[in-house]
C-alpha cells in the first residue's frame, strides 16, 4: 500500500513538474509576441499634447503599458524626420542631445535627434540633453511642422497657378492657331467655289450657243416633214418685189421699141 501510495505521489509531482515547464515555455513566448516594433504603434496626428494634465491623458489613451515592461515602451509625441507631420508612438526612451528637437525615425526604430530642427531654429530655449519623454515642454519643434505644411502648400499652390497659366497660354496658341487655319480654310473653299461656279456658268452659256443653231435648223425641218406628210409642198421663201426705178423701165422701154421697129423694117426689105 505504501509503495502504491509513493508511486502516486511521484507521479503527481512529474505531472505538476511538466505543466510548470509548459506555463513557462508558453509565458516566454507570449512575452516575446507581446514587444513589437515602434512603427506598428504609429498613429499620425494633427496636434501633441503641450502641458502636464495633455501629456497624462493622451498618455492613457495611448495606454502604452498594454506592452511588456520587458520592451520598457513609453508614451511619446513626436515630429517625424521630414518635419511635416506629428505622431505618437510607444517607444523606449532616448536621451536627446545638442539642444534639437526630438524625432521618431521608422525605419530605424528608433528615437533620436533631429538634423534639421534644433531647438533655437523652433524658438525653444533647450537644454543641452533632456529626456524625449519630456519633449512636450518644446511645443516650437512641433510649429515646425505646420510651417513646413504652410510652405509646402504655397509651393504647390504656386506650381498649380504656373502650371494654369503655361496651360492657358498653351490652349491661347492653340486656339489662334485653328482660328487662323479656320480663316484660310474658308478662303480657300471661297476662291474654289467661286472658280467653279464661273466655269460652269461659262460652260451653260457655250452650250446655249451651240445649241441654238441645232434647234433652228430642227424645227425647219419639222416643218418641212409635217409638209410634205399633209401633201403639201414644202414652202418657198417669199420674193420680196421692189418696185425699180420708173426712170430705169422707160429707157428700157424706148430702147426696146426702136429694136423692134429695125427688126420689122429689116424683115419689110426683105420680103420686097
């Protein structure tokens, strides 16, 4: 009985042995899936908090602590490294340097200085290394961004109005330029219709004057055929009598009677 009793008791100790390994193996892996990268945590904003009681509550809504204290994530607020654009982030801590303003870079993960934006360029009296937990304290770093905002949007603006113009002084040409080939198309379409207007005109008149000698000479001959289909002659053109001149006649008269009587008196001698 005893040895039974001692092999349970072994038994259930290998047990609860193995489940503690098994517990630990899988609170390490959680661990581990738990502390992800920075830039998963991103989330782009319009405006960071700027005093104690902003920086707590934005704090909580961010609630950072959802991570592991193994990661040692903390709330921060940040520019990004173009400086046109504020983000929150939960990040570990940096310690920032050279009096600039602090930044998150994605793609090193990592919080750390600003190149281009230092405290005294943002107006902002920094001291040499502060903590970036604490870089709502400078909210001039975080002006930068709205100006770079503002002149990038005039420099778009700009682009925009000369690239409207450059189109319109392009569609101004264009427009001319169909004007006038409007202007010579018509022009050309004028002289060519007028051309060929004259030449048929020119054309009708010829064939009129072709065609009436034809049409003459047709109904003379209609006449003629209707004619002689009735057995009738075919007319002849009226003489026109002039009377000849009375002086003409008498002298002709006169000669003609002395001829006649030397004709008779030739015949008288012969006959005797």
């Amino acid at each position: 009985m005893e040895e039974r009793r001692n092999m349970m008791k072994y038994l259930c100790l290998q047990i609860i042995q193995k489940v503690y390994i098994l517990l630990t193996v899988i609170q390490d892996s959680t661990d581990s899936d738990v502390c992800v990268k920075p830039s998963s945590t991103v989330i782009y904003v319009s405006t960071c908090p700027v005093t104690d009681v902003e920086w707590q509550i934005s704090s909580l809504r961010k609630n950072c602590s959802q991570y592991s204290d193994k990661c040692g994530y903390k709330y921060h607020c940040l520019i990004n490294p173009f400086l046109n654009a504020t983000l929150e982030v939960c990040a570990q801590r940096a310690n920032i340097i050279e009096r600039k303003c602090a930044e998150f870079n994605p793609g090193g993960e990592v919080i750390q200085e600003n190149s281009l934006a230092t405290c005294q360029k943002a107006g902002e009296n920094c001291p040499y290394s502060y903590s970036s937990t604490t870089a709502y304290k400078y909210p001039g770093c975080y002006n930068l961004t709205k100006q770079q905002h503002t002149s990038g949007k005039m420099h778009i603006n700009q682009n925009k109005e000369n690239s409207s113009q450059r189109s319109f002084e392009v569609w101004k040409v264009i427009l001319i330029c169909l004007c006038f080939v409007i202007v010579i198309g018509i022009v050309i379409f004028s002289i060519i219709w007028w051309k060929r207007r004259r030449r048929q005109s020119s054309l009708r008149e010829g064939s009129k004057k072709e065609s009436e000698p034809f049409v003459q000479t047709s109904e003379k001959s209609e006449m003629n055929t209707n004619e002689t289909s009735n057995g009738e002659h075919p007319r002849r053109p009226s003489i026109i009598n002039v009377s000849p001149d009375p002086t003409y006649y008498t002298a002709k008269d006169k000669t003609t009677s002395e001829g006649k009587r030397a004709v008779f008196d030739i015949f008288d001698k012969k006959s005797e």
